[in-house]
C-alpha cells in the first residue's frame, strides 16, 4: 500500500519471493507463511520492472531462501503489485518465473491493491507447463473479508525508493504523543458538528439516539500515507447508498465518490503532501438529509 500511495493515480508497484513449503503429491500441497520483498529502483516507470541492479538482488535474495532441507521455509513462488490494468501476469513476470521457479508447483501472486475498497488477488499456476492469461480466481486480499477476522497489526519494510521522494522529515516521540490527544479532540468535534449539521440544516429532527449520527472520522499516519477510517457499521453509513469525502491538501483538493461498499468498507489510503490536510466526509442515510464530519490532520 506504501508503494501504491507513491505516485498519483495509479502507484508504483512492489514484489518479492513468497516463502514456505512445497509437499509433493498429486495434486503438490503448497503453503505459503510468509514473503522476503525485493526493492526496485523503478528507473522503468512505476511498473515492478528490473534493471540490472534490481535483478542482482533477486538473484540475491532468492539464493538466500533456495530449498534446503535444513530450512524449515524457502521459496515457493514470487508476488508482485498490479497497478495496471486487468489482472494478469506480464511477459517479463513469465520470463523470471522460467528462470527462477520452473517447477510445476510453483506460484505467482498479483495482488491489485485499491485505496477506497479492499484490495483483490489471484493466484497463478502452470497449467500442461503454460501460465494461464488470467487467474482461475480473484478473491479479497483481506484477512477480515476472507476469516472475519481483525488484521494482525505488523511493520512492513519500505518498498525500496519510491518515484518523487524526497527524504523523510524526522519525527520526534513528543510529535507521536501529541498527536493522540488532538486526534481524540477532532473526532469528537467533528461528530458534534456532524450531528448538529444532521439535525439544524435540514431544519427538522430524525428519530433515533445522537449516537445514530457518528460517523467516527479519524486519521492516522502509516508509514507515508494517511489512513483514514470511520465507523462502515454505524447507523448512518449502513443506511446511505453513497457518500462523498472531500479532503483539502494545502490547497489541492480532491473529492472521492464512496459506494455503499466503500462506505461500508470504513477506511481509506491517501498519500499527503503537505503536513495539513482537512476531511470531511458526508454520508446521504434519507432523502434530504446529510451527515457531516469533518477532521484536520496536523503533522
């Protein structure tokens, strides 16, 4: 997601080794428990393309997890971001694959990453020893969306350098310990004009408890992205079939139009450029009536 919110529009992509085990049979079971990301210059454009230094250290890297019996995970397969168009796997993701996991049971995975909904993946396999054109099954690359359950939260490495960057601005533990108080103060405030936009600009009265028009904005930095979140299951946004979250960026302004599933979805990845960046987010529950919270974001 970090190589996704890289570049405007459609984000740079990133890839790696997936590791595991291969048991052999018929079919060959093949479990994949964790991955080694590879950088890439990306002197090619935002695509995961090599040059030659960028191939050197694949090569690097898939010596360091080769199979060995005294490993208990090795290489299985490679993955890579798509941030292009469709979902299949490009020439040059066959010609490594041929070169480095020519075994039958081995795998590719594309993963499509989006900012305002779920992100989607497949699986590729060597069908009579040829790569099929598209996967045989796309599914949510979610482990809420696949198991129910909440992701477990984890600190992933930088993709490598990134199109546009410039070098990080020091952070400070007063600036982090700052910011969970202020956050805390925003939300709150901006559920208060929400519910208040909710009942007096319309100019009547909706049944139901205040808590009914929450919509729990908040913001939070990852990495070099904003993650914004509200709560998908709250009253309001259940009920709306659309909403609109229109974000001010030092003067840029960019409005995102959210379906009842990206609504429901209840977050979003954006990428600031600036270190003031202002929200607000509008939910539609009832015809002629709208629910506002807004929420700035300071660094």
């Amino acid at each position: 997601m970090r190589g996704f919110g890289a570049i405007p529009k459609r984000g740079a992509e990133t890839g790696g080794l997936l590791l595991g085990t291969i048991q052999p049979g018929s079919p060959a079971i093949v479990r994949i428990e964790d991955f080694d990301p590879v950088p890439c210059h990306y002197r090619r454009g935002p695509s995961y393309l090599f040059t030659e230094d960028d191939s050197a250290a694949f090569e690097q890297a898939f010596e360091r997890s080769k199979p060995d019996p005294s490993r208990s995970m090795y290489a299985v397969g490679y993955f890579r971001g798509h941030t292009r168009d469709g979902l299949s796997l490009a020439h040059e993701d066959v010609a490594l694959l041929d070169q480095f996991f020519p075994g039958p049971p081995h795998v590719a995975l594309l993963v499509k990453p989006y900012g305002t909904k779920v992100s989607v993946a497949g699986f590729f396999v060597r069908e009579d020893g040829v790569f099929p054109e598209t996967t045989p099954l796309e599914f949510p690359f979610g482990r809420r969306e696949l198991t129910g359950e909440e992701p477990a939260p984890r600190s992933f490495p930088e993709p490598g350098p990134r199109l546009g960057d410039s070098a990080p601005a020091a952070s400070t533990p007063r600036g982090n310990w700052v910011w969970i108080p202020l956050s805390f103060i925003f939300l709150l405030l901006g559920g208060a004009l929400g519910y208040q936009a909710a009942v007096n600009l319309h100019g009547r009265t909706t049944a139901g408890s205040p808590q009914d028009y929450l919509l729990s904005l908040s913001v939070m930095k990852t990495g070099g992205n904003l993650t914004v979140r509200w709560d998908g299951r709250s009253a309001a946004v259940r009920a709306s079939p659309r909403g609109l979250l229109e974000i001010d960026d030092g003067g840029y302004t960019k409005s995102v139009q959210l379906d009842a599933a990206q609504l429901q979805n209840g977050s979003l990845i954006y990428r600031n450029s600036t270190k003031t960046v202002h929200f607000r987010l509008t939910v539609y529950p009832k015809a002629r009536l709208s629910i506002v919270e807004t929420l700035d974001w300071n660094e």
